[in-house]
C-alpha cells in the first residue's frame, strides 16, 4: 500500500487519541485503527485512565463489526506497551489476534513500557516504527512532561490583532476573532481538567470558562463526530469559514477572498461524545464585592478554586465562597523581587517560586494534570517567564487596532537586544475561519531545575 495510505490512516489514529483527553491523564493519549485494502475497518483510542489501551479497544471494535485482525494491518500512534500494569500487556493480544504487520508512529520513550515493537518482531510480527513520528510524539508531551516532576501540563491560549493588542483603549475585546476559533477555544477547554485565570480577567471579562457546544451551532472545521454506522475513509472538509463575530469598534479589519479554503492546523479538534467541564481555577488577591459576584461563582461554585495569598483581601472570604461551594487555596508569598503585579493591586504580587507552587498544588492535590490558561497579558507572561508554559497557542484576527494606548498582548519586559527576548519554538501556523492560529512549544528552564 502507498505511504500516502498509510499517512491518511495514522492522522485518523492522532484524532482518535485525542478524544481520551484529558480522562486518560496521567497516561499518554493513544489512538489506534485497523486498515484493510485501503480503507479503515476498525478504531478504537485510550479512553480514561486505567482502562483498556488503545489497541485492545480497536480490536474490540473489529470484533463489533466481524472485522478478523488476522487479515489487516494495526496503525498505533504509539508503540504498543510490553508489560502488566493497570492492563496486560497489548504486545500479547495483538498476537492473540493474529496480526502480522504493525505500523507505529513513536517508539515508547519510558524504560517500563518501551520494547513491545521488538517482543513482536521476535514472534514473527513486521513492525514499522516512524510514521508521523514528530506529530505523535507531539500527542505525548504532556505525558513526557509528567514524567520530568510533579507540574501540570499547561497552555497558554491568548487571542489579539495583527498588531499585537488583546483590547481597544477602552477595554473592549469582544470579540477579536471569528466563531469559528472561539470554538477552538471551547474545544480545548474540554481536553483539559482546568481552565486558568487572573483576577483581572475575572473582573473584566466575567467568564464562565466552561464548554458550550450549544453556543457553534454551526458545524466548523473539525466539529463534527464520526458517524457510528462505519469508519471507512478518513473525511475531509476543506470549506472555509467566514467572520460572522462582532468586532471591537473602530478597528481595521482585513478581509480574505470569499469562499477561500482554509488551511486547518494540527492537532484537529472534535467535539467529545461526552463533554467534560473543566474546574476554573482563578488567581488573584483582591476581595469580590458581595453585592456583584461574578457568574463564575454563582453559576460553577461547585468547579471553582481560588487561589490567593494567606494574607490577602480574598483570603478573608472564605465563608462567602464556601456558600457557593468555591475551594479556597491560601499561600504565603515567598517575597521574591521577581514577582507578578496583578492588574489594580500594590505591594507585590505571586513570585516565579510561589508560581510553580501553585501549580504544583493544583497537580498533586486536585488531579489538574492539564490547564488551558486563559488569564490576560500579565499573567501570561508571568508564566512564560517562569517557564511554567509548555504550549503557547496565539490567536491573531486580521484587524489592525494602531493604537499605542489599546491594551497590548505583552508588556513588561525591557530586553537590549534579540538574544535577551524570550524565544519560542514554532510547532504550527494555519487558518481556521480567517484567523491565524499559531502553536508554540515553550522551554521550561525555571521548571526543569525545580524539578532536579
């Protein structure tokens, strides 16, 4: 079979597998199918952590529709595990099932479950191993990350014009971009276990931060589930999108070609056949007004976490959010001259140290092993300078603001010349309904050193 073939199945397999975030965590996220004359027949992916793998639930599939595995090839994002842990190992039952060419994009990078393409290479099984390795290794960064200490994988989403600025001079940010990288945003929200903000973004934006698919009834790139009645060719869509959003007053918007195709970034997102709320994670030091509490409180109490100093304005409320069934997370500062100044407050703010605490807490004592930062420019940067940011995902809208008092994405920094400017890795760039969408992997040398 052409490799084309081969390469359209194993990106079948990379969308699968993301259907198991973020239930999987701590486990890696795997996708896997069964090909046979071309076409897709079976499929399966992790589904939550401690539950069958990938390739066990593929050939459960295969035995629903009375596809015999004996006579296709396994696709797996993965390199199938060799050792008893939560689940026998997948190695034995993919000998079990008789097949006879595995085709797998990255080896298994951990000492414990790496070896399952050699074990079947010993038992007659022809194995491949590299297809789309770069892009499934991408699928298990979290999963590495875990591996290197005890913070959550986080990403930070910001969305702004072509020139840099996430709000007008007044404050008005709604909304930037089109419908249709919102719901992007909705998207990602539900593959992670929380969502992360500032306490200026809580003031200013009143989010809900939760997942609402009612809000895109209109089917975007990517939306649509896979149809339960076959599997098949892997679909498609290339329409584009256009800008249907309302934009912030008095900003120069670029318009693209009517009708123009849209270049759909990696990884493609999906709607979850069940939608998981995230918890909505806010931090900040100043009081809440009784008298106007935020949605956010009153509408998700029950999925809400404060986090503050120990001696803050906040800190004293405790009452007034257990009420709403809020956590409240106290911490003592550690002081450091390194600090971030939240938006409207004085005397300091959360240090690089006091950052890597918090998050380190949300990991350990709630199970937040993956949080999608929404918070402003601040906190953003606060966190990249910290290297607590594992993935840096940038909206930009093809609106032109000009303005030097409209509100920038980041500001802060003093750097002398190009080397002392925090640098980014480009993983992606695309469009998705007129907007650009670019993905940055992020270093993490604060992280890594407090992690030796």
């Amino acid at each position: 079979m052409s490799r084309p073939v081969w390469e359209r199945a194993m990106r079948r397999a990379i969308l699968l597998a993301q259907r198991g975030y973020p239930a999987v965590a701590p486990n890696p996220a795997v996708g896997a199918v069964l090909v046979r004359n071309g076409e897709i027949v079976a499929e399966g992916w992790h589904r939550e952590y401690g539950g069958p793998h990938a390739e066990i639930n593929c050939l459960a599939d295969a035995a629903r529709r009375g596809v015999e595995p004996e006579h296709c090839t396994l696709l797996v994002t993965l390199e199938p595990c060799n050792h008893h842990g939560k689940t026998p190992p997948c190695t034995e039952a993919i000998l079990r099932a008789g097949i006879r060419h595995v085709v797998v994009g990255c080896a298994d990078p951990t000492p414990k479950a790496a070896g399952g393409a050699d074990f079947l290479r010993r038992h007659g099984v022809r194995v491949e191993v590299g297809l789309l390795a770069q892009t499934c290794k991408e699928l298990i960064a979290d999963f590495l990350h875990w591996q290197t200490g005890d913070l959550p994988f986080l990403t930070l989403k910001m969305a702004a014009s072509l020139d840099g600025f996430i709000a007008t001079r007044t404050g008005k940010s709604r909304w930037l971009t089109g419908p249709a990288a919102r719901e992007r945003v909705h998207l990602l929200r539900s593959r992670n276990h929380a969502v992360l903000i500032g306490g200026g973004t809580l003031r200013a934006d009143d989010p809900l931060l939760n997942v609402r698919p009612a809000d895109f009834p209109t089917p975007f790139p990517g939306s649509a589930p896979v149809a339960a009645s076959g599997v098949g060719a892997v679909p498609a869509s290339e329409k584009g999108i256009g800008l249907n959003g309302v934009s912030p007053p008095d900003a120069f918007r670029l318009s693209g070609r009517s009708g123009a195709r849209s270049a759909y970034l990696w990884p493609d997102l999906e709607w979850p056949q069940t939608v998981s709320q995230p918890v909505a994670v806010v931090l900040g030091n100043r009081a809440l007004n009784p008298a106007a509490l935020p949605r956010l409180l009153r509408e998700r109490g029950r999925d809400l976490i404060f986090v503050t100093a120990s001696n803050s304005p906040l800190a004293g409320q405790r009452e007034l959010l257990a009420v709403y069934g809020a956590e409240l997370l106290c911490f003592s500062l550690s002081g450091s001259s390194q600090s971030v100044a939240e938006p409207g407050r004085t005397g300091g703010g959360f240090s690089r140290q006091d950052l890597r605490e918090i998050l380190a807490r949300l990991r350990t004592q709630f199970g937040l092993h993956r949080i999608l930062c929404e918070g402003g420019g601040r906190l953003g940067l606060s966190l990249l300078q910290a290297g607590l940011v594992q993935e840096f995902e940038l909206h930009q809208a093809p609106l032109l603001m000009a303005d030097r008092q409209a509100v920038n994405l980041f500001d802060g920094l003093a750097p002398t010349a190009p080397d002392d400017a925090l640098r980014l890795q480009l993983l992606q760039v695309g469009s998705l309904g007129g907007d650009i969408i670019s993905r940055y992997a992020c270093s993490n040398p604060q992280a890594a050193s407090s992690a030796d």
